[in-house]
C-alpha cells in the first residue's frame, strides 16, 4: 500500500518493530469527551474539549507527537505530552477544544532522528495522508449503544416453527396467475419459483417464534430480526397488500403484540424488516391513494416501474406527500405505528434501501431517509435503522440516515469469497476471468479495512454484519462446505467491529440447496438428532463471547499480520485482547505473531486451552491444515 511504513526504515536495535505498537482509537481511553453539566444538547459543542490519546511502545524512538485537527477550516497541529503508564507504553495526550459539534484528526509523530510519520485508522504511513481515514468525532452522531453487544437472529417466519395450526394459508386459498398456494407438510422441500411460484407455505407463524424464546435464549442470541410479516400474497412477503395489519396467516396484530411483550420481558429486542420501496399489484394503493393522488412511479411512457421487473411489484413515488405521510410522517404512519405500544419494536430493516426515492430524475431516497431517521428517532431515540444496500454505504452513514446497512459489503462479500464462493457482485467480464479466485490475507485484511476504517467512528460498533441470509445461498450448502474453514469465517464475523446476525438453522447446519431461493429457506429442523452439534457449539462459544466480552463489543480493532493464506485479526482494549488466526492454508504450519500491539503476559487459545510463551513479542503458533484459532491475551496490568 503506498505511503505504509516500511519496516526497513524501522529502528532495528528495539525488540520488535516499534511502528507495529503505535494506537489510537476514536473511544476511550483513546479519546474522552470532557463532560460539561451546563451544557444539556450534545451538538452545543462550542468550548469542550477533546482529550485524545496516543499510545507507542515505551521504547520507540519517537521524540515528538502531534494531534492535526481540522479547526474552523485551518489544520491545527497541537503538542501532544508524554504519559508513561506501565512499562509496556508510553502515552501522548493532547487537548483540541471544539468549535462546531464535528471534527477529525489523524496524528505526526516525529522520530529521534527527525523523521516525520503519520498514522491514521489504516496504520503508519511516510507520506502524509489524505483525510478519508482520519479519526472521526461528530457529537451528533448517536447510535444505539444496545446494538454493539446484540446477537440477531434472523427468521423467515414461514419456516420457523408452527404453533397455531388454526393459522396458515391452505390449499388453493390464495392464487396469483397460474399459481395457486400450497400447504406443505414440514418435511417436504421447498418448491423452486417455477414450481411454487412463492406459494408454497409451511405456515410458521408468530406464536411459534414465541414457542421457542428458549430455544433462542439458551443458544445465547438476545435480539431477532424478522423477515416481513405484514399482509401479503407470497410466503416471503415482500409484496406487502396492507402495511397497517400484520398477516392473519401469521396470527394478525395480536400474536406480534404478544411476541414484542414477551421478547421485551425476557430483555430481548426485536426488529421488523420492511419494503417502503414497492407494493403488490393487489395493494389498494396501486389503485389510487386515499386522495385519489398517483403513487406510483411511472416510466416515461406513463406505464408502471416494476421493482426489478417483476410485474406484481410496483415501485412507489416520494415526490407524492400523501404517501410520505403515510409512510413515515404520520402519527399513525407505517414507520411510526410499529414504534408504539402495544409493540414498540426496537428497530426497522428496510428492504432495498439504497433504491427508496430514486428513480431516473427523482433522485429523492437521501431526503426520505433524512425524514424518516428524524421521524424515529423522535418516536425511540435508541431505535436501530438499517438498511439493505450491497455496496459501498457511506453515503448514508454518516449520521443523518441510517445507523448501518446490511453490511454485505464488509463482511458477508469478503468472507463468502475467502471460503471460495464467486463474488455475486463482481463485473461479468472480470467474473469472467477470476472465477472464484479466492482473496488472499492481505486482500481480505483490505476489503475489511476500506469499510471499518473510513466510515465513521461513530457508526463502527453499530455495523449490521452476517455472511449468510434469505437472500444468499447458505454457505455450508455449498459441495465443498469444509468445517474447520466455516469455523473460522465464523469466529471472524463475531469479532468485527458492530453486531452479528444468524440466518436461522445455521447454527445447527439446516438444510439446504444452492439451486434458487427456495434452497435457502428449508424449515428448520427441530429435531435434535439431525442438527449439527458441532456447528451449534461454535455458534454458541461465540455468542457467549460477544455479548461477554467488552473487547468484542467496543474494543479497538486491527490486522496484525496477513499472508497469501492467513490473516490475523485482533480486537482488544487495555485490558484484554482477542487474536484470530484465520488460515486457508492446505498444509499444516505455524504462524509467527507479532504480539507487541497488546504487550500480553499471558495468551491462550481460547477452544482448546493452549497456553503460548508470551516472554518475547513474537509466538509462533501451529496451524493444522485449513483451521483458525482465536487467542485471549491478557495485558500486563497499566
């Protein structure tokens, strides 16, 4: 990468390659808002002062630090002092005093021998950088603080658990062109489009998510995210007929009024997943709204625009107030009702996202989001906002829209394709050409970094991150599916900065095919003697270390080490630190790890209990063929 430090200019008479140990981080200790009782809005923040921390090996050769902060337009470089805390770091705090409620800084540190470096959320550099990685401060930025130790679980309700046999669509109930709907037995595969046309129903329903709360609690996740429930034709339900009413299939507003008060007794949260991009042909809007107002968007010769050509979907114009209001504006809106009691859920994923509001000249989706984010927020300050979006999201990161997207891009992409799957998203004529080439450590360690280390601080720990969903192929469908590979793809989601989502069964290895969406929606499979138990104990140390671990869920995070075949992955704070070794390798190996970032005085694996000589900064850790190991290291006391 250029403008990276390069280790041969390093000072080879230390221990280990100081460069290696420089950290900071936009959270504490590293960075500490003074408070101000006078001051009651956060965004007032004209005179607080910023406390930011540096901190660099004890025995780097660094003579001076610099915080370079952005102060009413003009680049300040404020003197940082030396702190020695223990005898592992030296510290350099400085001051910067606001004058808006947003800021950002990255630091110089000058070397004994009059060099000038820089270092920013993507390491040390000799150039000095542009500012897209800089350190991050907005005081208005609020997100959720529940979300960072969450644990989602995702459920497609139709193929959950069924408790209410007096519910569920029937045989030929419903019809929609030469499809009729189906009730299927639990046993049966799902129908393929052709077949079933999305008519095919195992009639999961509310009352049996709420069946098995037990079942959820005692695997460890404390937060669900489910699928669209509201009134509809197709057993998915995004072709939503009636946003005001949730599915009578499903047991009808009641049964979620019921879930939602359980969900909430038990500690839980809850959030709903919706479609304010498109509607179904049959909904009463597609007619004409409640004003007699169009609200649909038209196509220049005046015909409907069909949501990614599908007939029955018809994408929805924001120019329209009538339907803003309804929407979202309203007290009684769509984005508003489910808000409030009786069901108060804790957040909202929206489907398509990145598509509401736009369409040829009527480029309106940030100005929607804008609205509805402040329409939220107002209803549940700590409601999360998530948006699908398969891309790139910064755009709407940034404080003023959504807390995260559906974080394919940085997560579910990246580790997909370092278990060999083809990037869905690459271009056709390079898909052409690499195939499923998979990334390499360093590739990874890139397509990981490009995402956490330029959105915003603030939005970091509030990241949606999965790798398998309704939308994409379970990854352990896949002929090669090896476990000691998806084991470590695992252990990795739970270690990135945000929280983590199950898709339903892939904690005991449901069933599935690779052949169209049907194959990854089978029911799931209740009996005990065919869920995988090693899979589900994976899963569950996991969980366990998510919700328990406070390095998992606010601390600092960082590529140690990356290779053709390996890459190590840290998450740590002062007072403990969590290494991952993820390895693709054929063969078995060992691995040198530089610990000198965490300075450990004790390092053992975290599944087997393998303890590692932490007297030097440098361990060399054995690999079996195609395993990963994660590593709990200890810091000597500050």
């Amino acid at each position: 990468m250029p403008g990276v430090f390069d280790p041969a200019a390093a000072d080879r008479a230390s221990e280990t390659e100081w460069w290696r140990t420089v950290h900071s981080d936009a959270v504490e200790p590293y960075l500490i808002v003074a408070a101000d009782p006078e001051r009651t809005e956060p965004a007032d923040a004209t005179g607080r002062t910023l406390r930011i921390t540096l901190r660099v090996s004890a025995k780097a050769p660094v003579a001076r630090v610099f915080v370079r902060a952005i102060i009413d337009g003009i680049d300040h470089h404020v003197p940082a002092d030396r702190v020695t805390i223990g005898s592992a770091f030296a510290r350099y705090r400085a001051e910067v005093t606001l004058t808006a409620a947003a800021t950002h800084y990255h630091f110089l540190l000058v070397t004994s021998d009059s060099q000038t470096l820089y270092y920013n959320r993507r390491g040390v550099h000799t150039i000095y950088p542009n500012e897209d990685h800089d350190f991050t401060v907005d005081l208005r930025h609020r997100v959720p603080q529940w979300v960072r130790s969450s644990v989602f679980y995702q459920i497609f309700p139709d193929r959950f658990c069924r408790a209410d046999r007096s519910l569920g669509v029937r045989t030929g109930e419903i019809t929609r062109g030469p499809f009729a709907s189906r009730e299927m037995a639990w046993t049966d595969a799902p129908l393929a489009y052709p077949q079933g046309g999305s008519l095919d129903f195992f009639n999961g329903d509310l009352p049996g998510i709420a069946s098995k709360l037990d079942y959820l609690q005692e695997l460890g996740v404390n937060a669900l995210y489910l699928t669209p429930i509201f009134t509809a034709k197709t057993n998915h339900r995004y072709d939503c007929i009636d946003y005001f009413s949730v599915d009578p299939h499903l047991g009808g507003d009641a049964a979620l009024a019921a879930l939602c008060e359980e969900v909430h007794r038990r500690g839980m949260r809850i959030m709903l997943d919706v479609s304010i991009n498109h509607i179904a042909v049959e909904h009463r809007w597609a007619q004409s709204s409640e004003t007699g107002d169009d609200v649909i968007a038209r196509n220049p010769d005046g015909s409907p625009v069909n949501w990614a050509g599908v007939p029955e979907l018809l994408k929805l114009d924001y120019s329209v107030e009538w339907l803003r209001d309804r929407v979202y504006r309203d007290d009684d809106s769509v984005v508003a009702k489910y808000l409030q009691p009786p069901f108060s859920i804790d957040g909202w994923r929206f489907d398509v996202a990145s598509e509401v509001g736009n369409h040829g000249p009527l480029q309106q989706g940030h100005d929607v989001w804008r609205d509805i984010r402040t329409v939220i927020r107002r209803i549940n300050p700590d409601a999360y906002i998530v948006g699908e979006h398969w891309h790139d999201s910064i755009d709407y990161l940034c404080g003023a829209e959504w807390d995260s997207a559906m974080n394919y891009f940085a997560s579910a992409r990246p580790l997909r394709m370092w278990c060999g799957e083809r990037d869905r998203f690459a271009d056709i004529p390079v898909r052409e050409a690499v195939g499923g080439r998979c990334p390499s450590g360093f590739e990874l360690a890139s397509l990981l970094s490009q995402h956490f280390d330029r959105i915003p601080n603030a939005a970091r720990d509030a990241q949606f991150n999965l790798f398998d969903s309704h939308d994409v192929t379970r990854l352990h469908s896949h002929d090669t599916f090896d476990i000691d590979l998806y084991a470590g793809v695992v252990m990795l989601l739970f270690m990135l900065p945000g929280t983590c989502s199950i898709y339903y069964g892939d904690e005991i290895g449901l069933q599935g095919t690779t052949d169209g969406d049907h194959g990854k929606r089978f029911p799931m499979e209740w009996n005990p003697d065919r869920q995988d138990v090693r899979l589900r104990a994976i899963y569950q140390k996991m969980i366990a270390l998510k919700r328990g671990e406070d390095a998992l869920q606010r601390g600092s995070a960082r590529t140690i080490d990356a290779g053709t075949e390996h890459l190590v992955y840290a998450r740590f704070t002062d007072d403990t630190g969590f290494v991952l070794l993820l390895n693709r390798a054929e063969r078995d190996r060992s691995v040198d790890v530089d610990l000198s970032l965490i300075a450990p005085v004790s390092c053992t694996d975290e599944f087997d209990g393998t303890a590692f000589d932490t007297t030097l900064p440098v361990i060399s850790v054995p690999l079996p063929a195609r395993t990963s190991r994660l590593l709990r290291c200890r810091p000597a006391p500050r």
